[in-house]
C-alpha cells in the first residue's frame, strides 16, 4: 500500500503541474505572440521553444524532485492512509498522461528509425567536404533535402534536388540543415510533438507553427552567418518548392526538412528575409566566443543543481503538508 500510495500521489502531482502550467504557458504564449515575432528569429524561437517545454520540466521537477522525496522522508511505511476518490481521478489523469507521453515517444522513435532505413536503402554515401555528418543521396519519390535523427543526425538529399540546384545552391541548403543540427531543433521538435495537447483543445497550434517559422528563418540566419550566399540560398528555397511536394516527414519523425509543413505560407516570408540579408548590413555576424555558448549549458546546469541542493530540505515539510490534502 505505501508503494501504490507513492506512485498515485506522483501519478496525480504531476498531472495537476502539467495541466496548470500547460494553460499557464498557453495564456503566456497567446498574450506575447507580438512580443515573441518581434525578436530575432533565433532568440524568439528559443523563448518559444522555453515556454512550451517548461510545464513537463516543471511537473517532473516537482514531482520526481520534490514530492517523491518528500513523501519517502516524512510518510511512515505503515499509516495505513486510503486514497480517496479524488486522488484515485486524478492517479489515473496523471498515469494515462505518462502512458500517451511515452507512447508518442515510441512512435517518433520508430518512425524515425523506418524512414531512415527506407531512405538508406536507396541511398548512396556522398560526403561533401567540411560537413561534419553523413550525407546521403536518395532516389525517392519526393525533392527530399532533411536532416533527421537527434543524436546521431543525418542528412539526405533526393537526386531530383542535386540536379535542380547548383553547387553553391546545395552547399546553401545543406548549411541549413547543419544550423538546425547545431541548435538541436529536431530534439525541440521531438519534445513539442511529446508534449501536444489533444486537438480539440488546440491551444498550442499556432505557436507551435510560429516556433517552426521562427526556426527556419534562424537556421536560414545561421547559413548565411556560416559563409553560405542568402541569393543561393533563397533560390534553393524557390527551386526546391517547385519540385513538388515535401517529403512528409514533419508530423511523422524527429526531423528538419528544408521545407517543412509551414512551407506554403512560410517560403515567402523566409525569401524576402533573405533579401534583406543581402545588405552586409544586416548580415547575421558569427558568434565570436564559442567556447563561452559551449559552456554555458554546463554552467547553468551546475548552478540548477546548487539552487536545487539548497532548496531540497527547505521545501520537503511543506509539500509533504500540500500531498496530505490530496490523501484526505
């Protein structure tokens, strides 16, 4: 009974987090819309990306870093406490949301896998030089040009797409690809897909599409900033959009396409932002302290962990107080 006691008060702390928070991000992301599309694309992506993913980082923080040990420390292993109809719902919210959770991670694992294989399987290796991941030419049926995979990503360009684009034209679009490579957004992607409330609550689809557009552009920035030409590269956009349809790959994998679901009404926006890139004065600059963007992940989590460390002992009695309510 202490057990089953344990994992039904996680079970319904962490549903009634993400629910709160989940409309909290929603009320935040609706109202900053504006706010958000009037920052650099990257840095509105980020933010964007930061409030979508902050309810499931803060119902596991609380959940697994407060409430789990708070219980073990101050519930006596034979109280001999009954739960009540209330916790018993919501138990069961919070247990059917970790199942629907890792049911869509099983499905975006699988499938990534399958597409990668299918692509593999008429694929040949061609390694252009100074691209740090494999690169794959496929004959299929679609103008694919995506990279996929979070890990261990790859990069596969359909035949039709090497012989519509020149050198330059390629080089541009693989170079977009490695930005979206460099910034993580097929595992942003992956987790915004984790994360999706159903349809008929519909609260994050257009930021969601926002967050895509935003990515694209930035990754579009990221090219140009790497030594790619915004004229190749928005004529790569254009010659790609006239080989047909995308690849349909966005809603299925955890992957980038050059063009992805959005491309219908994000293509022009992304080429008349390369337009004005075409001034060296708006040219995005590089980022000249590497090593500080390589550290600062670490810096941060190290201090999480302090202000976590410091907090623990602090917090324990008085969520042990809030999961009382919901045993009585």
């Amino acid at each position: 009974m202490f057990y089953a006691l344990a994992a039904a008060l996680c079970c319904a702390v962490l549903f009634i987090v993400l629910g709160a928070a989940s409309l909290a991000s929603a009320g935040i992301l609706w109202a900053a819309r504006r706010m958000l599309g009037g920052l650099r694309p990257r840095t509105g992506a980020n933010l964007m990306f930061a409030l979508r993913a902050l309810p499931l980082f803060l119902a596991g923080l609380i959940t697994l870093g407060f409430a789990l040990p708070a219980f073990l420390r101050f519930e006596p292993r034979s109280s001999g406490e009954i739960m009540g109809l209330r916790l018993l719902i919501l138990a069961a919210c919070g247990g059917l949301t970790v199942c629907a959770i890792s049911i869509r991670c099983g499905r975006v694992i699988l499938a990534t896998r399958r597409a990668r294989k299918e692509w593999r399987s008429h694929s040949m290796l061609v390694q252009p030089e100074g691209v740090p991941v494999p690169v794959y030419c496929s004959r299929g049926p679609y103008p694919l040009l995506a990279v996929t995979g979070v890990f261990r990503p790859q990069i596969f360009v359909a035949s039709t797409v090497t012989q519509s684009l020149s050198a330059k034209e390629l080089s541009a679009a693989i170079a977009h690809e490695m930005t979206h490579v460099s910034s993580r957004d097929n595992l942003k992607r992956m987790v915004l897909k984790l994360t999706q409330l159903p349809r008929w609550l519909n609260l994050f689809h257009h930021s969601d599409a926002a967050w895509v557009n935003a990515s694209e552009i930035a990754a579009d920035e990221g090219a140009i900033a790497g030594g790619a030409s915004a004229l190749d590269l928005s004529s790569a956009l254009v010659k790609v959009g006239r080989l047909g349809t995308p690849a349909p790959i966005s809603s299925a994998i955890a992957g980038s396409h050059l063009l992805p679901e959005t491309a219908e009404s994000c293509i022009a926006m992304r080429v008349m932002h390369l337009e004005k890139l075409l001034d060296d004065r708006q040219r995005p600059s590089r980022p000249h302290n590497d090593q500080g963007r390589t550290y600062w992940p670490v810096f941060s989590l190290a201090l999480f962990i302090v202000g976590y460390a410091i907090c623990l002992n602090a917090v324990l009695p008085w969520m042990h107080e809030a999961l009382e309510l919901l045993v009585r």
